[in-house]
C-alpha cells in the first residue's frame, strides 16, 4: 500500500493532498539516486506499488511529473534551508551544510544531480533547474548583503561572495558524495570561515556599492499585489473576467471592483474612467493555467483565441484588453497573474529603474518574486490607457522612498494608506506604486 512508502525523513509536507505529497517526495528520493531523467511515471508507479493509471490522474506526462518533483525538491530546501529567512548569515550557512550532511535524499542533493543531467539540454525542465539554482545564489547574496548591513561583514561584495559560498557548500556535497568521506563537510565549515574572515580584506569590484544596494532591495520587494485598470464599463470586465477567466469578485467599493482568482494572487483593481479606453503600453496580461483545453473551453464562443506557443493561447477581452493563457504546472493558483508585456520606448531605461527598486533583471524581463514583466520596444501612449497602475508589494515603502529619493512622484502615509508612486521613463508614463505589506490593495 501506498501508506507503507517510506519518504525522506525529516521535512515538513507540502502540496494539494497527503497522497499527492507522499508520491512527489518519494518522486524526489527516487530522482536524487537514479537520476531525474529516468524518473517516470511508469517506475514511480512500480515504487509506489500503484497503478500507471492511478498516477496519470496526477500527472499528465514524464515532463510534468519531472516539473513537479523540482517544485517538490525546491519545496524541501527552502523549508529545511531557508526559513526563517531573516537568520544570520552562519546561521542559514550551517543549515545549508546539515542540509547535505543528514542526506535529506538518499542520493544527495536532487538538484545536483539533476543539474549535471539537464545542463546541455534545452527545455523546461533545465530552465526550471536553472531557475532553482538562480534562487539559491539569491538567497545567499541576501543574507551577505544583510551582513553588511548589520556590519557583521564590512567591504564585501554580496554578489561576489555568493557565488564562493556557493561554490564551496556544492564542492563539499560532491566530495561527498563520491567519496563518503564526512571530512568534506569540516573543510567547508573551514573554507566559509576563511571567507567570512575581515583580515585581510578582498579587493572589491568597482560596481560593490550598487550590487549591495540592489540586493537589499530585492529582500525588501515582495511581489506584484494587483494590476490596476481603467475601464469604461466595470460591470461588463468584471462579468467577463468572472464568467470566463476564472476570477472572482474580492471587494467592491462604489463603482470600483477587485477581482482576482484567489485571496493570495495578485489581484485586477477594475476602476471607472471616461471611455473608449486603449490598451497602450499594456501589450499582454497573461494568466497561468493547469489545464489549457479547459481554459480556453471557458471563453466565450466567439472568441477570437489564437496559439501563439505549444502552451500559450492568447485573446481580446472587453475593451481591448489583451489576455493570455500559459500553461503553468505545481502547486500555483489557477488564473494567478504570470507575467505582463509592457511597451515602452526606452525598455533598457524602463528595465534599469525596475532594477534598481529590486526587481532581478534576466534578459528583456524582470522578475518579481513568481512574476515577470517583459518590456517590448513599442512607443504606445495614449490620452485613455487602460493600464492605471500596477502595484507592488514592499516591506517597507520607506526604504523605497528612500533609495528613489527625488524620482518618487507621490507619497502616502497612514491611515489610509502606505505607499509611494514613481512614473518608469517614457511617454507611456507607465506608475508602479510600492504598497506596504500591511495595507490592503487599493482600487
């Protein structure tokens, strides 16, 4: 029976149900000893003791199954790992090497593994390992970053010393790994420690200032807390968005509505304003699905729905609004906001500041938290845009203010409100306002 699997010992469950978590964990045990690619559903069905069909009604393919077993893996990390996430830096350090030590999974670290499977093949199960990895040196640069601050580590480069740290807890995994040889784990301590150590101190990069600033910055941002709309028929969006699009209604305040597909995803503040409105610099709002066929089965029979992608379908929806729906499989929130395509005249300048309050830059997109913004090279104002405002999530909208300085636009204070607006470079005169934790989204 299912109940008798044994699972990797000492981590707290995650996921939609006991049984779908025992079969990930064990998927991720399995995947750290014989490696991700020969995980299937066909040999964890055997592991399982369960039916292949039994397993099918989890997963609809090896890729997706593979998918899951990352966001699984990465589940257990972060929770043996990196929370509390406001540890000391040797704190979160020692955990990291217990990590490798107690063998969480038999086989080591599956993202270890994995990585060296998947590193020259292209495809989503590499980007999501990449992905993975790029949250570790995240994480670690944080925490240096935080150490400076709190001067516990003076002329360092956050960045920098990232990457070593990182380098050494993964050479002492590996040592180990092949060697068996537990004094891999005591020379790591040694290594950090010479690392960590002030005397003498490391020749710095010319740009250590800037780095250090804009990874404090990343601790401080959040996530996107809701997308603002201006709209000249509220109640007809809002049908369309709850009818079709998977969302609710979450509050409604006069004329204004905010809709969303759960309390916990990033949320459309639907606001009245004089019409015809025009999409201008919002190119694209793409929404994130489990199943694609049944999303779009939603929409209504008129509508012109095209595959731009093997899994994004893209639509119009009142007044212009331009949606999509991409696949995006785990333990996400169905019609969750996945990311935004922005025009914008200058997207190198519009990048640069959105960099600069935190979010992390990769290519032609920036990333905040689980979402992401692309900026597409597209002069596109307009008197009556449709896109008022997008709203992010902060810690603290004083640090924001603070690293703005004379750039912020406006600035609110309780108890209404807490929250600073800045206008990103360009006539599109895209706003980002930086909401508190704590206040409630605004329509």
């Amino acid at each position: 029976m299912a109940s008798e699997i044994s699972t990797p010992k000492g981590r707290l469950r995650r996921g939609r149900g006991p049984l779908r978590v025992a079969i990930l964990e064990r998927a991720a045990d399995l995947a750290s000893v014989e490696g991700l690619d020969q995980l299937s559903i066909g040999r964890l069905a055997h592991a399982m003791q369960m039916s292949k069909s039994g397993l099918y009604s989890y997963f609809t393919s090896k890729q997706d199954l593979q998918l899951a077993t990352i966001d699984c893996a990465w589940g257990i990390f972060e929770e043996r790992v990196l929370e509390p996430g406001d540890d000391p830096l040797n704190a979160l350090l020692e955990r990291w090497i217990s990590y490798y030590e107690q063998e969480a999974f038999r086989g080591g670290c599956p993202f270890a593994t994995a990585g060296t499977e998947f590193a020259n093949r292209e495809g989503p199960v590499r980007d999501a390992l990449a992905a993975a990895l790029e949250r570790q040196l995240a994480a670690l640069e944080h925490a240096v970053a935080r150490a400076h601050a709190t001067r516990l580590l003076t002329d360092t480069d956050p960045r920098q010393l990232a990457f070593e740290l990182h380098a050494v807890l993964t050479a002492a995994n590996q040592r180990y790994r092949l060697s068996r040889d537990r004094a891999s784990f005591t020379q790591a301590r040694t290594a950090i420690a010479r690392l960590l150590a002030e005397d003498p101190p490391r020749p710095q990069p010319a740009r250590f200032v800037e780095r250090q600033r804009s990874a404090m910055a990343r601790g401080n941002l959040l996530g996107v807390d809701h997308v603002a709309l201006a709209v000249a028929d509220v109640g007809a969006m809002q049908a369309f968005l709850c009818d079709h699009v998977g969302m609710r209604t979450l509050h409604a305040s006069g004329d204004s509505v905010i809709v969303g597909a759960d309390a916990g995803a990033t949320s459309l503040s639907l606001i009245p304003a004089d019409g015809p409105r025009e999409p201008a610099a919002l190119a694209r709002l793409v929404l994130r699905v489990a199943d694609l066929q049944r999303a779009v089965a939603s929409l209504p029979a008129d509508t012109d729905w095209q595959e731009d992608g093997p899994e994004l379908v893209t639509f119009e929806g009142p007044e212009g609004l331009r949606l999509g729906f991409t696949v995006v499989r785990g333990d996400g929130i169905d019609y969750d906001v996945d990311h935004m395509v922005l025009y914008a005249a200058d997207p190198q300048e519009a990048r640069t500041l959105l960099t600069d309050v935190g979010c992390a830059s990769q290519g032609e997109t920036v990333r905040i938290a689980d979402k992401r913004i692309r900026l597409e090279e597209l002069p596109a104002w307009s008197q009556r845009p449709l896109l008022d405002h997008i709203a992010l999530g902060v810690a603290s909208t004083g640090a924001i203010a603070a690293r703005l300085g004379d750039r912020v636009l406006e600035t609110r204070r309780p108890p209404d409100d807490d929250a600073v607006s800045i206008i990103l470079p360009g006539p599109e005169r895209i706003r980002l306002e930086f909401i508190a934790r704590s206040a409630r989204s605004r329509v």
